[in-house]
C-alpha cells in the first residue's frame, strides 16, 4: 500500500472588500502579531507559525446562507 504523501498547513487566504479591514477584526480577535501589511494584502501569524492572509478582492460577494435561488452559496 502507498503512502499519501503528507501535507502541512501552514497558512489560509480569505478575500475580502477591505483586506486590512478584517485582518484588523482577526487581530484584535486572536491576538496574533501582524506579519505583513501591504496594499491589499495582510498576513497574520500565530505564535506556533500557522497563519491567516487576507487578499482584498474588488469585486468580492459575501456568501449568504440559507442561499436563495441565484445566492452565492456558503462554504461553511
């Protein structure tokens, strides 16, 4: 039997309307330092080195959940 090969998550990429916006929520939130903060792009790291980015995307659609007929639907 083969192996699967292992697979290390070291990080998450949420878009966002406003990238510095909900990086900010997640900071104050988890306490975590802020790695990088550049225009439309922010990286959060956690203490053990796992981490949370957050790209602005401009034409971003929030999910809506229950979805209705036409709905982007939510992942979660």
């Amino acid at each position: 039997m083969e192996q699967a090969p292992a697979l290390t998550l070291t990080g998450v990429v949420l878009d966002a309307p406003d990238a510095g916006a909900l990086a900010a929520f997640y900071q104050r939130l988890l306490g975590w330092e802020i790695q990088r903060d550049e225009p439309g792009w922010v990286m959060l790291r956690a203490p053990h080195g796992a981490g949370l980015s957050f790209q602005t995307e401009e034409h971003y659609v929030p999910p809506v959940w229950p979805a209705g007929p036409g709905d982007r639907k939510s992942t979660v």
